[in-house]
C-alpha cells in the first residue's frame, strides 16, 4: 500500500473503484475510526465519574430529591 497523500476530494473516486466488499469494508473501517475516540472518551468520563462516587462527591437520589436540592 502506498503512504502517499491524496486530496479528501479524491477518495470516492477510489471508492468507487473496488468491488462491493472492498467498499463495505472501507465503510466500516472509517466508521470504527470514528467511534473509537468517542468510545475512549466515554470510558474516560465514566472512571471519573467511579473515582468521584468512591470520594463521596456525588449523591444519590431521585428527580424529586435533585429538584428539592436545587430549590434550597
């Protein structure tokens, strides 16, 4: 495979060389690489969000409670 560089504008045309399977797959690769970081991102935010239940930052409840909290 080449490492050379080419135009975002060019790439359907490479697309719609190959055949069905070749497009499937570059689909589905393209589409990994984009949830990839939001999954990262996500699994970092939710260790965070354990690491400040374990401090006690956090408190549990209901709508009723959060509203009644807000309120004063």
């Amino acid at each position: 495979m080449s490492s050379k560089a080419v135009s975002i504008n060019t790439v359907p045309g490479y697309v719609d060389k190959p055949g069905s399977d070749d497009q499937q797959y570059l689909s589905e690769l393209l589409h990994k690489r984009l949830i990839d970081p939001k999954r990262a991102a996500i699994a970092k935010r939710a260790t965070q969000a354990k690491e400040n239940v374990r401090k006690g930052r956090c408190k549990t409840g209901s709508a009723k409670d959060l509203r009644s909290d807000l309120n004063g």
